[in-house]
C-alpha cells in the first residue's frame, strides 16, 4: 500500500469549512484512497473514500488532484464534535478483489475551537 | 448490538500471563483485522485475515498471535504478556473490495 503523508494537527474555526490535506505521491492506479477519523478512544469511523473523481456524501467532501498524488478532506462547516484524528489511507484493489494491510499512519489531530 | 463485538473491553494482568481477546462480528464479512494503538500514535496493524484459512502477519506480529475459529469470530492472544504489550487493541472487518472498516469499541489492555 502506498505511503501516506498528513500534517501532525491543524486548528479550525467552528462553522467554518476544515480543510485536511494528504500526500499520496507513490499511490498506484488501482489505489483507493479512504478517510477516517477517530474521537477519543473510539474505534475509527469511516469518512468517506475515492478513486479518481471528486466524492461527497453527507458527512464531507473528498478533493483528488488530477494525478492523485494527494487529497483534501473538507469538513464543511465544522463542529466542535469534529475534533478528532483524521486518518488518510490508501487501499489497493484490482478485480474485484482487495489487497493491502490496511496499515493507518498517525493521522491528522484536528482541533475544532469555538 | 454492536456489528462488531470485542470482549473485555478493559482487562488488566500481570507479566507472563496469557491473554485472549476476543472479537465477533455479524457483517457476514470475511475480511478481520487486529490493530493495536499507543498514545500519540496511530493503529499498527498485528495480524489479518481474508477468511478462515487465510492469515497474515501484520507490522507488529512479535509477540501475538491469532487464532479464526470461524468467519463471524477471530480472537488474539498474547502467550506472555509483557509490559510494552499495554495498549488499546481495536478489531476490524470488512466486506469485498472497496467497502469500509467497521471497528469495534476496543480493548484497553495493560500489563503490569
């Protein structure tokens, strides 16, 4: 599984939109890339993930650049329940079928203040 | 119910003691990860498996080991228990290709 790079935290406003970014420059054409987060001691959540094209779904946006070598999560209007560690990972799957151990890095700590 | 189950939830022992830890999931998935994390750190995978026959080591494999008695149960165990083995060990499973991870609550282990 490709590498991945995040910063160690970042601070955002309440309400405003929180913007994670994520260095993948090693990903391979059948890697996907997948964000979760994790609030305390809870068991990782998962976020949202992507190939190639832009995603959404209720809970944030996924930005891939064109030569998907990295990626922005963007929370749109963050709440304080949002801190958290926000975990970027990229997955290999060719055939119907997943490979890769799955392997998490630290993550971004995100801190969401009033 | 929780979809993916582990028990305890906290345990506490001593060193050289074996220790299990169980996780059960009713996703009908085949695919079951054992992660460990350290304060400050992320989760470090120790071992998966794609289904009863299949198990791989994982980056942190020394010291544990797994056992799949079936599709829906896969437990860890530490045969000695050692004091760097404290940490919080969460299970995971996950469906086909492209699907997420579900994680359960975890296991706060510490050995004294």
């Amino acid at each position: 599984d490709a590498k991945t790079t995040q910063p160690t935290s970042m601070d955002c406003a309440e309400g405003r939109a929180a913007n994670l970014p994520c260095n993948h420059s090693t990903i391979s054409g059948n890697e996907y890339v997948y964000w979760y987060r994790q609030i305390h001691s809870q068991g990782p959540q998962y976020i949202i993930h992507g190939l190639k094209n832009n995603e959404t779904n209720e809970m944030a946006s996924l930005i891939i650049t064109e030569d998907r070598k990295s990626s922005t999560l963007i929370l749109p209007h963050a709440t304080l329940r949002d801190t958290a560690v926000y975990y970027c990972i990229v997955i290999y799957s060719a055939g119907g079928t997943s490979y890769g151990k799955l392997t998490f890095g630290q993550g971004t700590i995100l801190t969401v203040h009033p | 119910d929780a979809d993916v189950t582990q028990t305890p939830r906290n345990r506490i022992t001593k060193t050289g003691k074996r220790i299990m830890l169980e996780c059960s999931q009713t996703k009908g998935h085949d695919r079951m990860y054992w992660y460990r994390q350290d304060p400050g750190l992320g989760l470090r995978l120790i071992y998966y498996s794609f289904d009863v026959k299949d198990i791989n080591k994982g980056e942190i494999s020394d010291g544990y080991s797994v056992s799949r008695q079936a599709q829906a149960k896969f437990s860890l165990s530490l045969e000695s228990a050692i004091p760097n083995q404290t940490a919080l060990y969460f299970c995971a499973t996950r469906g086909s290709a492209n699907e997420k991870l579900f994680f359960g609550s975890g296991t706060q282990l510490s050995v004294l």
